[in-house]
C-alpha cells in the first residue's frame, strides 16, 4: 500500500470511530426531562460584550418573556 492510500484508510477508520463514539445510548435515563419542564423560576442569562449580540440577546428575552409572562 502505498502513503497516500494509508493515510485515507487512516483518516476514514478515525472518523469512522469518531461518529461512532457520538452515537446516543438508548439504554439509560437521560436525567429529568419531566422535573425540568415542569421547573419554574427564574433562568439567568449570559450576554456578550459585542454590542450587536446584546441588542439580539435582549430582545430574544423580551420576546420570550411576552410569550411567557408567567415564567
């Protein structure tokens, strides 16, 4: 074989192992799903320091909240 043929081989077994890595396990609990839409309360969010992502961020809450007043 010759480096080049190799090294493809190399890098499909790797990404090949790697996606498969990624798949989801359907065996266990994924933890809460019920209790955490059913949670209430406050959510605290985090805003960037670029001014064009605080003016979305903002208004992404302000839209959420007229949708969700009792939230």
């Amino acid at each position: 074989m010759n480096t080049k043929t190799t090294a493809t081989l190399a890098l499909s077994l790797t990404l090949a192992l790697s996606a498969a890595a990624c798949g989801g396990d359907t065996g266990g609990d994924s933890g809460g799903g019920s209790e955490a839409s059913a949670a209430k309360g406050p959510i605290k969010i985090w805003l960037s320091n670029n001014p064009e992502e605080i003016a979305w961020g903002e208004a992404m809450v302000a839209a959420w909240n007229a949708k969700n007043p009792k939230e």
